[in-house]
C-alpha cells in the first residue's frame, strides 16, 4: 500500500520525552514549521514552560503529563491528542534514559526499571498510536541508537534496550505491512548527541560519564525525525559517526570490542565527580529544566552531511561527483608522491573508521565529510579475500597503504598485540580493502585534505 504522508505544517504531532534533549528540539522545531503539538512528559511544570513558549511563539501545542511505563497514562496521551485536535499524523516514542556502569557493579533492579522506561515504553506507544493510525494513516518514529546495532562500552543496559527497540520496530512493521495499514514505521539511530542525556542517566561509575567525539547536536536529530515524518523512511542513522559504529561492529567485532575496551570506555569517563547523586537521576524523578544541551566540552557538530545525504538520494549522486574531482585534483597535486591506483568495490567500513577519527576535527567535517561520501554510498557488502589496506591519518593528511597481503597475514597480526600498536604508533586503522570504483581516479599516498 502506497503511504502518503502530509507536510509537517499539515500534522499533529505526539512526542514522547518532549521536555528534554531531542524530544525537546523536535517539539521546538516542529512547532516553527506549523505543526500542531501533542507534548508528552512527567513532568507537568517543563510541559507547561514548553505549552505556553509555543503559544507565545505562535503555535498551538497541548501539554499531557506522561509516564510511558504506565499503559493508562499512554492510553490518555492517545485519547487527548484526539480530544483536543481530531487525532494525529506522526507518533514519536522519544521517551528514554540512559545508565551508565559495568555490568557487574549495576543491580538487576534497575535494568528493569530502564527497561520499562525504554522498552516497554516504546512498545506501548507503538500499540496505542496504530490503533489510530492504521484507520487515519501516519507515521510511527520510534527512537533507536546506534547502540540498536552496536553495544557501547559501559552502557550494556541501555545497549540491550535499544536491541530490543530495534527488533520490536522490525517486526512491528511487518505485522503493518501483513494487513496493509497505511503506516510508515522508522527506527531513528542517534550517535553521541549533545544532549542532557550523560547527565540524567543513572550513573555507576566512579566520575561524570561523557560522551565520545563525534558529537552532534539535538536539532540534527529533530530535522531527521521530521523528514521521517514527512518521507517514509524505514530507518536512519543521525551522524556519520553512528554509521561507521554499526559498519565497524558488523565487519571488525574483534577488533571493535578491543576498541571500545581500550578507547571508548576510558574516555567514556570524564574524571570529574557526578553531578547528581545516583538517585537523582531520570530514571528517579522527571526533569524539570527545559534543556537541549549537555555536558560535552568539545565541539559539537550542527549539521551532519551523512544524514542530509540519506534523506535525498539526488544530493548524495551530487556530492559524489563533486568529490571525484575533488579527489582527482588532490591526486594530481600531490603528484611528487608515488600514486597507487585502487580499483575494484569499496568497502564502507574503511572510510567509516578513518571518519570517525576525522569527523571530530573542528572546522574540517564538512570538507572530511564531502571527501568520503562516495565510498559511504558506495560499497560492496560482500566478504573478499585479497589484500588489507590502511589508512594512516596525522593532522594534515591521510594516505592508504598495503597493510597486509592476505587475511592470514591480518589474523597473525590482529592475534597479537600488532593491531593496537599499528594503531597507536602510526594512527592507522585497519579495515577490509579499500577499493574506489565508481570513481576511477589515481589516489596518492599522501592527499592533503587541508
């Protein structure tokens, strides 16, 4: 059944967790470009602040204090949306709370209860939303992770619910495809968003989680979550990063785990105290600031060019040819170096690792993120034997080299303590081979990109 979905300024819109984070940059983005609100939260008094700053901007938005663990108060959120404006168009499950911790040291209790929140949650959203929009038409957006995908270092609890959020997505929408209901169903895929989220989340760590580069900002989300809205979507990754996480956990989940053991979990831990106690958390009690923002010090990225690619099938055909000349007069700059012509399919997962490395590099992820589109829309998921390309990166270039000449010689290497420190000697990441195709152009060992 073909899905028709109406502009954002013809929609209501219910979201979940709309005081808070990403929820909060939805409902502010989506009331600027004329859609009706049906705003949902635990907290009354930041529903209330959000309400009337809509209002007082010109849009109309209802406030419904929520608990998405309870089925009743879910059930009213439905029903007040349909009281107040005739039903609605597009249902977000935003809704959520993270955790924080080894898995050893976090009580099975509190699983749960993040369970409940995220889990469940989601799941009697979804339920209550289809039964108005399996008659009305819509969209259903549940909020996933690249934690759907990947699980992160010390944040198994909330990887395990976001797993859980993507399978229940997954097979929700092949029961609404099996009856032909016209519903578009989306699993947004969020990297690190700079967001309150480190802070509100239930803490077992020894000082302030933070989040790892590279980071966007909540309203890279919110523009994702609107396009799903109007633009049926099945599911989508928020920042290149987030892709590259999922790319590198599917291919290299040896030496991903080894990653997230020995870089991501350390630098997950900012060093500083917490600055809430455990109890203080989301998960204990409803926030009630009205907050986008979090506690990341570094840069935070506006815009993510993957995600814009994603969304228009034209831009991304656009970019690649730009960035084949691009690479082609780099490659022809940079002449004095002995060029190595690269043929065959790309494997996404080369350019994904090397970008996030790069991405986060203030000033250049517009240009980083233009130079490698073409092998992210590009790729050749098959396995292949053959040889094994690095890609070696300082803070002016980035060149590819034969790392090794089969995958025996790779298994010998990464079988012993080579592959860490290849990485931290040199800056190189291994991956499948590096092929360019769809471009045929000459790659030096050595392209500037400054």
């Amino acid at each position: 059944m073909s899905i028709k979905l109406k502009p954002i300024a013809e929609q209501v819109i219910v979201i979940t967790g709309a005081s808070s984070g990403i929820g909060l940059a939805t409902a502010r983005m989506a009331a600027k470009r004329g859609a009706r609100l049906v705003l949902a939260a635990r907290s009354r008094g930041a529903l209330d602040a959000l309400a009337a700053e809509i209002a007082a901007a010109g849009g109309q938005a209802l406030a419904v204090p929520t608990d998405v663990t309870k089925a009743e108060d879910v059930a009213a959120l439905a029903l007040a949306a349909i009281d107040r404006f005739g039903g609605f168009d597009t249902w977000v499950n935003d809704a959520g709370t993270g955790m924080y911790g080894r898995l050893a040291d976090i009580p099975v209790e509190e699983m749960r209860k993040l369970f409940d929140v995220n889990v469940w949650g989601t799941v009697m959203g979804s339920q209550e939303a289809l039964k108005h929009l399996r008659v009305r038409g819509g969209a259903l957006i549940n909020i996933g992770s690249v934690e759907s995908d990947r699980a992160i270092g010390v944040q198994g609890p909330y990887s395990a619910s976001k797993h859980a959020v993507k399978a229940f997505t997954d097979e929700f929408r092949v029961g609404i495809e099996e009856v032909g209901a016209p519903v578009a169903v989306t699993l947004v895929k969020p990297g690190a968003i700079d967001t309150p989220f480190p802070v509100n989340a239930k803490n077992y760590l020894d000082s302030e989680p933070q989040h790892v580069p590279p980071v966007y900002a909540a309203d890279t989300v919110a523009d994702a979550i609107l396009h799903c809205a109007t633009t049926p979507t099945r599911d989508i990754f928020v920042g290149s990063g987030a892709k590259a996480m999922s790319a590198m956990g599917h291919w290299m989940p040896g030496l991903t785990d080894l990653a997230m053991a020995k870089l991501v979990t350390p630098a997950t831990e900012s060093g500083h105290a917490s600055l809430r106690g455990r109890d203080e958390s989301g998960l204990d009690r409803p926030t009630e600031r009205l907050e986008t923002r979090g506690n990341y010090p570094g840069h935070v990225q506006g815009v993510s060019l993957y995600t814009k690619a994603a969304e228009n099938p034209v831009v991304a055909g656009i970019a690649v040819v730009g960035i084949g000349m691009l690479l082609g007069a780099l490659a022809r700059r940079t002449a004095p170096h002995r060029a190595v012509r690269i043929t065959g399919s790309a494997d996404e997962t080369v350019a994904k690792a090397l970008h996030i490395h790069l991405e986060a590099r203030p000033g250049r992820e517009e240009e980083v993120e233009r130079l490698l589109n073409d092998i992210l829309y590009h790729v050749d998921r098959e396995p292949r034997t053959g040889p094994w390309y690095g890609l070696r990166y300082t803070k002016r270039t980035f060149g590819i080299f034969e790392a090794f000449p089969d995958e025996k010689a790779r298994d010998r290497h990464l079988a012993g303590k080579g592959a860490m420190t290849l990485i931290e000697r040199s800056g190189a990441l291994l991956a499948k081979p590096a092929r360019i195709d769809t471009l045929d152009v000459l790659v030096s060992k050595e392209v500037f990109v400054h």
